[in-house]
C-alpha cells in the first residue's frame, strides 16, 4: 500500500485525534491507535509530519500506519 505525507491540521490529545492534511490536499481523520508506535501519540504536535497510508471508511478518510516522516 502506498505512503502518503502530511502534515497535521488539528489535534485534540485529550480525546486521542485530530486531522492531518495529505500533501494531496485531502484530509484525514488520525486517532492515536493509528499509530504504528502508540508511544509516537506524546510527541504529535499542529504541523509535525508524518506517514501514512489512506484508509476510506463511511464516514470518510483516516490515516493508517502512521509513523513520524524522516
């Protein structure tokens, strides 16, 4: 499955989400058990940038595998 960057748009910690922007332009809804190392969830801050790959649920994009960008 293809990875995708992005940067991240809002984040609500206290709840465990918040949405990152795909550098296509799309959002994507992230929780904090999507990421690969759960522990990587203390360090997300509005515009650290990560990867991911998409998933499409109904109620739309959300991010999978989400690791930090190198």
């Amino acid at each position: 499955m293809e990875r995708l960057r992005g940067k991240i748009a809002r984040v609500i910690k206290a709840k465990g989400f918040g949405f990152v922007v795909g550098d296509d332009g799309q959002e994507r809804f992230l929780h904090v058990t999507d990421f690969l190392d759960q522990n990587d969830w203390e360090e997300v801050r509005e515009g650290t940038v990560l990867t991911f790959t998409h998933l499409d649920t109904p109620k739309g994009g959300r991010c999978g595998e989400v690791s930090f960008a190198d």
